[in-house]
C-alpha cells in the first residue's frame, strides 16, 4: 500500500491529535503491507517526516496568538481553510493514478479519486460546542459532514467514539475502526535523580505535587481542582500544591486568573505549555495525576500518567474508562467535588495507597502500544481499498 498521510497537525503546541500524528506518522513507513508514505504539510508533498514539533520560543507562540487570532475573524478564517483546501486538493490530484489511499488524521478529507481514511478523535464540536471558538465550530460543522461523505472508513481512538460517531452521523459500523492511542516509551517511572535536571528548572520538588497536563478549556473541567484546593487544608495544599501544565483553551482567562491566586497563595502553579521533551520527567515526579475532564475522545494524558508510575485520579466520563481499566486508576463523577476531594486528600496522605495505584496504573498502561494503534490503522486501510474497488 501506498499512503498519502497528512501531516499539518504536527506543530507546536504539540497537543493529543499532534501527538497521535506524529508517532504515527513515523511508524508506518516501517510496517511490511507499507510500500511508501507521502507526507503533506506546509502546502507540499515530502517524502520524509524528519521534523520534530517546535519548542516554545517566543515566535512560535507569537504564531500561535496569530493563528487564534485570524480563526476568529470569520472572513480571514473562511479565506485561510479555503486555501489549504485547494493546496490538499492539488497535491491528492497529482497522486490520482498511483493507487494512493489517503489519511487524514486530524478529521478532515479534501477531494480524492481515491481509498479515504480519517481518524475522528471526538465529537466535540457537536457535542460541547460551547468548548471552542464561533468560527472554529462553524467551520467543522461545514467540513466533518463533507469528510463523512468522502470516506470509506473512519478510525476512533476509543470505542466509546466509534458508537457515538456512528449514532450521531448513522455512519456504518462496520466502517468504523477504532485504533487506540499510547504512551511513548519516554513515560515510564523514574527515580529522583533522574528527574532533577527538568523538576530543578520549574523550581518543583519530586513527590511534592499533583500534576494535571492538558489544554486549558471548559470541557477539561480544571474549575473543580481548584475548587478541591480551595477547601483542602491549608498545610496539606502547601506541602502538595496543584501544578497545572498546558496551553491556555478558549475561555480559559478566569481559570487562569484562579490558578494565580493560588499561586499567590503558595498552593498552586500553572506552568503554561511545557516542551515535550520534559513532560516525561514532570510526570513521573508528580505524587498524583488529575484529570476531571467532562468529555474525551481518548485521555492521552491519563494513559501517559499510568506509563509513568503516577497514581491517577480522573473522572469517569465518556472514554476514560476504557483507557483506565477497572483498575488502572481511581474514577469520580466529573461534577462530584466532595467525592474528589476525598480522593485527592487520600492521594496526598496514603503512602501505602499510592504504591499501589502506581503497580496498577503501570500494568494498565502496558496493554497500549503505538505499534498496536499502526496495525489498527493499517487495518483500516485494508477495509478502505476493498469498498473502495467494490463502489
């Protein structure tokens, strides 16, 4: 097989559905059914994927603050997804006759005479568009049909996605393949010394934290980790105050603001996005991993937390479950503040239960692989070029 893959989401910041295209990105060259992979981005074929995520240099946030700021202007926003629409549309034509399947991994599909395959990684947009911005909805909400109609298959991260995808567009089942995500080897538990040289630059102490990793945005649901911070008792926040690690969401000014009083405070910290390449040591020294999020389509953070031997506490919402297991981590209802907090405070305190949870969380990470999510993928490839040849 041939494969055209996508690549314009592997940009900083390097959030899940970056994450998901780049490690698969670079894994199914090596697979033996792949013949040769194309990537597209930047408005141009490349036939390698040499590229790693930018750090956090104060131009590639100015570019972000530039993106987010032009996705908000309706007119410059319709005029720029125009745009990579024809430049996909032009590459995918050059490749008509060569018996290329196309991948999408980050929702979309352009025009393409050939097999189609996008990866759906939630439905957020439809579901909790109260989540993300105006234009960003109105865009999806016109493209995601347009991709549903394209495609012979779609790939989930979780199986609670397939369902609700092919409930809410009554797309066929059988098309729908779900290929769940994974930690890098990179998350794995380290010892103190290990972690000293990335724990010592953000001025934190190794077992001394809680850590939430993620986007800053409503449906992560952060409000009620502050609001457990806010009760808990004042030496106990101080000696294991809330780290909180990600880029800012829409909507996330007022939890910011939250997060700084806190850290006035002495019992909080929000670090902002951190680089890839120290979020494996800032999690493996967290005494405890929080997640309280209302809706995902997978929980990458929460399976990264498990690799890394961090106790996990997270909510039981939509796909977390099946990331987590029966016992990989502790599940609350996402809205139950008094149930978290007895959670986290047990968190803090239970040595014993913390050495547990981490044998637990460290076998439950274990099942997942990036492997595992390639062969699935190339799973759904195969089904996409046998509808395609019998339409």
């Amino acid at each position: 097989m041939k494969i055209l893959f996508n690549a314009d989401a592997i940009r900083y910041p390097l959030t899940g559905i970056g994450r998901y295209a780049h490690e698969l990105g670079n894994r199914l060259p090596k697979a033996e059914e792949i013949e040769k992979v194309l990537y597209f981005r930047d408005g141009a074929l490349h036939s390698d994927l040499s590229i790693r995520p930018n750090t956090g240099n104060h131009s590639e946030k100015a570019r972000v603050r530039l993106r987010r700021w032009a996705g908000s202007m309706p007119l410059i926003s319709k005029a720029y997804h125009k745009l990579i629409a024809k430049q996909q549309e032009r590459a995918a034509c050059k490749l008509k006759d060569e018996g290329y399947i196309y991948h999408g991994p980050n929702y979309y599909l352009p025009e393409f005479s050939g097999p189609c395959v996008a990866t759906f990684h939630d439905l957020s947009i439809f579901l909790w568009p109260e989540c993300h911005p105006e234009a960003r909805v109105r865009h999806m909400s016109k493209e995601l049909p347009l991709t549903i109609k394209r495609a012979q298959v779609l790939l989930t991260d979780s199986e609670f996605t397939r369902q609700e995808i092919a409930s809410y567009f009554n797309f066929p089942l059988d098309r729908i393949v779900t290929a769940p995500l994974a930690a890098s080897p990179d998350y794995r538990p380290m010892s103190a010394f290990e972690v000293a040289p990335v724990l010592s630059t953000l001025k934190l102490n190794y077992g001394s934290y809680s850590l939430f990793v993620g986007t800053l945005d409503p449906r992560k649901n952060i409000d009620i980790l502050i609001d457990v911070y806010e009760r808990m008792p004042d030496a106990l926040r101080q000696r294991i105050p809330l780290i909180v690690a990600g880029f800012e969401g829409w909507h996330s000014e007022k939890t910011i603001e939250r997060l700084k009083a806190g850290e006035h405070a002495g019992w909080a910290r929000y670090l902002g996005f951190v680089d890839e390449a120290a979020l494996p040591s800032l999690y493996a020294g967290a005494r405890v991993f929080l997640f309280p999020s209302r809706y995902e389509g997978f929980g990458l953070p929460v399976l990264e937390a498990m690799a890394a031997g961090v106790p996990v506490i997270c909510s039981n919402a939509a796909s977390l479950p099946e990331v987590t297991g029966t016992d990989g981590a502790t599940l609350i209802p996402a809205d139950d503040v008094d149930q978290l907090y007895d959670a986290i405070v047990r968190a803090l305190e239970d040595d014993t239960w913390c050495v547990a949870a981490r044998e637990r969380g460290i076998n439950r990470a274990s099942h997942f692989s990036w492997d595992k999510t390639a062969a699935a993928t190339i799973t759904a490839y195969k089904l996409a070029q046998k509808i395609k040849q019998q339409s």
